[in-house]
C-alpha cells in the first residue's frame, strides 16, 4: 500500500506516520507539508507545498497512492469563520480532489474532532465548518472514505503537540493516564488511532463517520 500523509509535523500525522513505517502492509509514503521535515527512512518521501491551495500544480506527483490521510488541521481559537473556513474547508476539498482526480480509485481518511457537526446546526463555527467538510468528503466519489473525529489524544512513543498548552495539559495528566484511558468515549492516544486509520484503508469498514468510541473499540481488536 503506498499513502500520502498530510499535516505529519502534528501530533496525529506523526503518530500515523510512526504506525505507517512499523506497518509491514505500507511500502512507501509521501509527507506532503508547507515545509521539510527531513524524515531518514527508506519508506519516506517528501513533498514540500508552501500553499495547498495549488496542489493541482504538484497533482502528477500524488499519482499512485492508494490512500490519502490528512491530518492537517488548525485550531479556530482567534479566527474568523471566513479565515476558518478557508484553511479547514477550502484547503481540504482543493486537496481532496486533486488527489482523487489523478487517483479515481483511492481512498480518502479526515482527521475531524469530537464534537463535529454533521447536521450544521451547532452553535459552535469550528464544529459547523468541519461538518461540512466532512458531509463534502464523503461525497466526492472515492472508493471509501472515513471521518475520524477523536477527542483527547494522548500521544505516545515521544510525540508532542505543537501547541504548548496541550503539552502542559499531558504533563499534568500524564500520571492520571492509566485511570484516564478507560473512559473509551473520550480518550484515546495517538498509537491506537495512527493503526486504527491504516486498518480502515486496508479492510474498510460499514461505518464512515467514527467518533472516540469506535476508534478506541477497533483499535482493541486488530
């Protein structure tokens, strides 16, 4: 299986990036980010797009892949719904089908949130906003497509967001972890979610839009 991996310089990206190179089912992947991460392993290749809002200009160069996760993303808080809009909605549905439209059989993974709302209806911009990213997604016609809408990540094997307050909520919440963990309806971690969003590109699943729960529940049997 060869994938694309958008957004790896994030805790997710990189925690499914981890996953990936341990999966002996991925042969190659390709980091596409605004900037080098200059990643040494024989599986990894980079791709660098300063503005994805011109990734058709690069579209050759996404040809081939089978799956594509992004991962990218960004935080509402100080952000206008029109500044939201552009960097969560506009970006992802540019990039979306430009991948789909050099790759009409692959498929499609969005790393979404709690809270996400698919009726937009929500009194919350941020939660509007992916929501109709999400309903578009599912929508442009690829082989399969997957919403993941985790809640808290704890990250694992070294990884940091790159948010400090996060940072600072994990170290105080780190020795609570083991108690924290079992609450599957809002906690999971960056391992179980990197393995659960490459076992959906290679086995699929009846369910498209998957909230904490479902994440943390397949995660314990593959």
């Amino acid at each position: 299986m060869k994938i694309i991996i958008t957004g790896a310089s994030g805790m997710v990206g990189k925690g499914l990036l981890h996953e990936a190179i341990d999966d002996a089912n991925v042969d190659e992947i390709l980091l596409v980010n605004r900037r080098a991460l200059n990643f040494d392993n024989p599986k990894v290749k980079e791709l660098v797009v300063s503005d994805f809002l011109t990734i058709d200009e690069e579209k050759e160069k996404l040809s081939g892949y089978d799956v594509c996760f992004f991962c990218a993303g960004i935080s509402a808080v100080g952000l206008s719904e029109e500044e939201y809009t552009k960097i969560t909605y506009d970006i992802t549905l540019k990039f979306a089908k430009t991948f789909l439209e050099v790759n009409p059989e692959a498929k499609f993974v969005y790393v979404s949130g709690m809270g996400t709302d698919g009726t937009l209806q929500s009194r919350q911009m941020w939660a509007r906003v992916k929501g109709k990213t999400e309903n578009d997604l599912l929508q442009l016609g690829f082989k399969d497509a997957y919403m993941m809408r985790p809640a808290f990540i704890y990250p694992e094997r070294g990884i940091k967001s790159r948010t400090k307050l996060y940072n600072i909520g994990i170290a105080i919440f780190s020795p609570f972890y083991p108690l924290l963990k079992k609450a599957k309806k809002v906690v999971t971690n960056s391992s179980t979610l990197g393995k659960v969003m490459l076992h959906l590109a290679r086995n699929g699943n009846d369910k498209k839009v998957l909230e904490n729960i479902d994440i943390n529940l397949i995660g314990e049997n593959i």
